[in-house]
C-alpha cells in the first residue's frame, strides 16, 4: 500500500482522523507552541504515490494562517484554504511517516503568524 491510502491508515494508526477531499488528506493538528499554542488546526497534504518513501510536499492551511518565508499559493481545496511548499528536510519514511509529517506540521504551525 502507498500514496494516499497508506497516509490515512498511517494517520489512523496515530489516533487521528483523516478527511480525504480527492488526492488531498485533511488532519487536525494540536499545536502546543506559537501563537497558535493550545489550538487545533486543520492541515492538509497530497501525499505522492510513493508515499512513505517520499514525503507529502505541499502543506495545506486556512487561509489566514501564514507561513514565515513566504510561497502563499491558492490551495485546491477551495475557498479559505492556502497551499504551502515546505518540503521535509530530515524525512525517513518508513513506519514513522506521518508521525514525521505531523511533528514538521506543528513546527511550522510553530511560528505561523495570522
């Protein structure tokens, strides 16, 4: 199993619920730092279909949240949505992938700004 389906099972396997909107998965994330400390956000990714070997690329935000480091690009999911490059710069793969995918999700959401 690979792409989208292996990141939701990946994300279930966490605990977490997962939405799929076509290619892509929508999570809440539980963000213990930065200004949005003690929140919940909803993030999202198009994981590639050689996901876990290949980490998800684009990191899906409400659209009010701003990544420092610019790169705001419309997000497929429509309206209230932005989409972000961040690619994953330690990535492993393997059992841990979405656990990788999540920790680099709230360090990003980390020094997010509104």
């Amino acid at each position: 199993m690979a792409g989208v389906e292996a990141f939701e099972l990946a994300l279930r396997r966490l605990g977490l619920v997962a939405e799929t909107h076509g290619p892509i998965v929508v999570v809440k994330v539980n963000v213990p730092v930065g200004s949005f400390a003690g929140s919940t956000v909803s993030a999202g990714t198009d994981p590639p279909p050689d996901f876990p070997r290949v980490p998800p690329h684009w990191l899906h935000l409400p659209e009010h949240i701003n990544l420092p480091g610019g790169g705001k690009n419309p997000s497929e999911l429509g309206a209230g949505w932005a989409k972000w490059s961040r690619p994953h710069k330690r990535w492993h793969g393997g059992e841990s992938a979405a656990s990788q995918w999540i920790a680099q999700v709230r360090t990003l959401l980390s020094v997010a700004i509104t």
